[in-house]
C-alpha cells in the first residue's frame, strides 16, 4: 500500500515539471490514457497538454494549493483543492482561480496522473 506522502510527491513533482516545461517528466507522471477538462470545460488529450508544455510554448510562473484533500484507494488517489496558477503563453499572460479534483492510479508501482478537472472560481 502507497502512502499519502508519496502521492503528494507525484502530485508536487507534476507541478515542477509543468513550471520548468519539462515534458520528458511529464510523460512519465501522466498515464498514457490521460485527459483533462479545461477551466472551459473542454478535454484535453495527453499530447495536447504535453505540447502546450513544451518549451517556449507556456510558461507557469506561480502554482499555489491550497485546502487539499487526499483520498487513497488501494489502486487509485484522488486529489482535490483549490488553487491559483498564472504565467503566460505564447507572451500572453493569464491566471486563474480554480478548484481542482485529479485523479492518480497506481501503475507499476508510481503514481501516474490519469484524469484532471478544473472549475474556474471568482477571485477571493
């Protein structure tokens, strides 16, 4: 059985490599089925969030968490809070409020990121 500690680690790994657009990390941590819904409501495949990371392409400046809540199952972790992001793309700077839930399973024995949604939230 996996620890909680050791899904927060895969969880705060994932956003090290989405700020240092390293997406040879990324594709380690994201399971090869994994999707996302935007703050838009749209999925997003795997390879469409991968390009968006590549370098030069998007640029995450700030990642901030907060209110998280951990949820271990013997193959599964599900974590959700809220948080803020800003940064640019292509020279474009954005930020959002949001709550999050995503979705780990455990595959071969790591933690791999298989489903994220996002909600975008007013600012407080």
């Amino acid at each position: 059985m996996t620890t909680r500690a050791e899904l927060l680690s895969a969880f705060e790994a994932f956003a090290d490599a989405l700020k240092a657009c390293d997406t040879h990390a990324l594709d380690r941590l994201m399971a090869s089925d994994y999707r996302s819904y935007n703050l838009r409501g749209y999925l997003e495949e795997r390879d469409v969030v991968l390009d968006a990371y590549a370098p030069g392409v998007t640029k995450l400046e700030e990642w901030e968490t907060d209110e998280l809540q951990v949820e271990i199952f013997p193959d599964v972790g599900i974590i959700t809070g809220r948080g803020f992001l800003a940064g640019s793309s292509q020279g474009q700077p954005w930020s959002h409020h949001l709550r999050f839930v995503d979705v780990w399973v455990l595959r071969g024995e790591r933690w791999r990121l298989l489903i994220s949604q996002a909600t975008p939230m007013e600012e407080s």
